[in-house]
C-alpha cells in the first residue's frame, strides 16, 4: 500500500474523496441530468474524457445503473465520438442488454 499507482487499472485512480465529495457535488450541480441523452435520474459520475482529469469540467453526471444506461452505452462503443450519434437514437435505438439469444437449453 504505498502511494504509487500501477496505472492499468481505472478504478484506482479515482482521487479519495471521489465518492465523499466530488460525485454529490457534480451530481448536485448537474441536478442529476444525464450528460449524455438529457434526461434526469442519473446514478453515476462520468469522465466526459478518459483519462485523469478529475476537474468538475470533465465530469457529468451519467446514466449506469438507471436505465437507459447511456454510461455502459458510451463505454461499449467507444466514447469519444459515440456521444453524438447517441443522443439522437436514444428513443428509438434497442438495448442491447435485452436480447436473450444464447440461452442454451443443452449441456
Ligand atoms: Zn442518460
């Protein structure tokens, strides 16, 4: 447990006071509206670019959880310029989650 970071994996790189401070702060600041489709009901905090910038300019507040789950939509389809196209098709477009086509009867 020392101070350095191995770099691979994301999830330890968040800054400590991630959950106690900085989500309910963008989270309040966006009014739980989802940066992404525009809808409320946001559940997580998303880094608008991947990377290490924790500032509150690269940070929104995200559906993951929540439907539609436009956070999990992002991170399957590579988020750069994905956000576009989204936005348009959100009400018309599938989930993906919803197609129940391997369900093996045999074994
Ligand atoms: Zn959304």
């Amino acid at each position: 447990m020392s101070g350095r970071w191995q770099g691979s994996t994301r999830r330890s790189r968040l800054p400590l006071d991630w959950s106690s401070r900085i989500v309910p702060r963008i989270m309040a600041r966006d009014h739980g509206i989802c940066y992404l489709c525009g809808q409320p009901g946001a559940d997580t905090i998303d880094h608008i670019q991947p990377g290490d910038n924790h500032t509150d300019t690269n940070l929104a507040a995200v559906h993951d959880r929540t439907w539609p789950h436009c956070h999990r939509y992002k991170s399957s389809r590579e988020g750069n310029t994905a956000r576009h196209r989204y936005r348009d098709r959100r009400s018309t477009e599938p989930h993906p989650g919803t197609i129940t086509s391997h369900h093996g009867a045999a074994r």
